[in-house]
C-alpha cells in the first residue's frame, strides 16, 4: 500500500508536503495545486486539454 503522506507531515504541523509523484518540474507540481480550487467547468477543460495533447502525443508514438 502506497500513501502520499509522509511520516513527518502527520507528526509536524510544519513539514512540507511530498511534492506530485512524476512531475519534474516544480511549476507543474504548483500549477497543479490549484486545480482543487478551480470550479467544475475549468476543472473540465482542464481535463480536455490534457486528454488531447495525451491522445495527440500516443497518436504519434503509434505512427512513429
């Protein structure tokens, strides 16, 4: 069982959280931060956007 919270964040108020799993850059792991606080609309063309460069970039992996 994974669990995205470390040890200290749970025993120290003041431990800083695991960043994202899998994003190498720190802006992203921010930007995404935001998502939560986004309402349902943008949250969803969010979700588009995302799910089409990901279909547009394994479309041209399959080509390739």
């Amino acid at each position: 069982m994974q669990c995205d919270v470390s040890v200290d964040c749970l025993l120290f108020e003041e431990a800083p959280p695991r960043p994202l799993v899998g994003f190498k850059e720190a802006e992203l792991v921010e930007q995404f931060k935001l998502v939560d606080q986004m309402d349902p609309s943008a949250r969803m063309a969010l979700k588009r956007i995302i799910n089409t460069l990901a279909a547009e970039k394994n479309g041209k992996e399959a080509i390739a």
